[in-house]
C-alpha cells in the first residue's frame, strides 16, 4: 500500500508539472510591404532614354527585411524582423525609381535594362541609406550616375532627403520613406533638367 501511494504521488507530481508548462506563444504572422511615390510632371527638352542600369544597396541592406536606424552617431543600422519588403529591395527600388521617372516625365523616358534597350544614357544608384528611426524621421541618401553611350559621365551627385513620422509603427516608416524617395527623386529631375542643353544632357548646367 506504501509503495502504491508513493507510485501514485509520484505520477502526479509529474502530471502536475506537465500541466504548469506553459506553450510558446504563437508567432506573429510577418507584414510585408510595398514602395509606392509619384513625383511632380517634369518637361527636361530632350526625347533622349535614359536607363536604370543597376541600383546597389550594399552595405545597408542585406535581406528583404526593414531597416531601422538605432544609432545615430555614428549611424547604426537594424534589421526589423517580421516586417518586409514585398520583394528584394533593390530590385523594388529600381523599378519604382524608374516607372515613378517615366510616368513624370513628359519627354524623356526612363526603363531598366529590363525594359529598355540600347538607350540614350545609362543611370547607375549607389543608395547609400534607406531607413527610418522610429517616432523620428526617415531617411533616403543615395547617390547616382549617368553616362552617355560613350560611357563618359555627364551627371553625377550625391541627394539626401528626410521626412518626418507620423507614428511609431512601421507602417508609418515606410510612408516616411516614400515621403523622402519623392523628394530625392524630385531633387533628381531637376538636377537632370537643369543640365539638358540642345536636347542632349551636359555636365554644364543652365540653372
């Protein structure tokens, strides 16, 4: 009898501490996300093509997942798991850098070497910060490249642009980030107008 109730202790002591074990919270599901800005209509005075050749994110960005800056002297950048981006950044950025140009303009037109052949001029983009900090600011720094058919430079500059957030989420980062790649890209169409000269660009500019 001793030896039953000892038995009997036993188990329940172990079904007692089975049932105290709590399980793992579930898992959020992930959020992903798309770019998506527009620029003022812009008229530069040249049919030329201009194409999106190769956009790098190198060194800010190494998965599809957001980026947050935690520090800002120097600038620390964090990746911010369960929140990404619809596809491969850069390649989001590309095309929505070059369809956001194009439908713009009312002259020029801009592609990717996907969607372009033989053109004009070629553009290359160096984006050297694309991130935002929370309840703050987000931010786009990139700089670009353009070439004409004989590869010699006829554009080039460094653009940096802010927006502020309207809120700590990361839904309100990214809307700061389409915020301040409109800018950056506005800030490029008017660099890009202010050197087209008797319809060609020119590394001269006439503003």
């Amino acid at each position: 009898m001793t030896h039953f109730t000892i038995r009997f202790s036993v188990i329940m002591l172990i079904l007692t501490s089975m049932g105290g074990c709590t399980s793992p919270a579930p898992r959020m599901a992930d959020t992903h996300y798309n770019i998506e800005t527009s620029v003022p209509p812009t008229r530069y005075g040249t049919e030329a093509s201009i194409q999106l050749r190769k956009l790098d994110m190198r060194g800010i960005q190494s998965s599809r997942a957001l980026v947050i800056i935690s520090a800002t002297d120097p600038i620390q950048l964090q990746e911010n798991r369960g929140h990404y981006w619809h596809s491969a950044p850069a390649l989001l950025l590309k095309r929505t850098i070059s369809e956001t140009l194009d439908s713009a303009s009312y002259d020029i037109r801009f592609g990717t070497n996907v969607t372009m052949q033989d053109p004009d001029y070629t553009m290359d983009i160096d984006m050297r910060l694309f991130a935002f900090t929370p309840d703050a600011h987000a931010i786009v720094e990139m700089g670009f490249v353009i070439r004409n058919q004989d590869d010699d430079i006829v554009l080039h500059d460094v653009l940096r642009k802010t927006a502020s957030l309207d809120g700590v989420s990361s839904l309100d980062g990214v809307h700061g980030l389409q915020i301040a790649l409109a800018k950056t890209l506005e800030a490029l169409s008017a660099r890009l107008a202010c050197h087209v000269t008797s319809s060609k660009i020119s590394t001269l500019s006439k503003c």
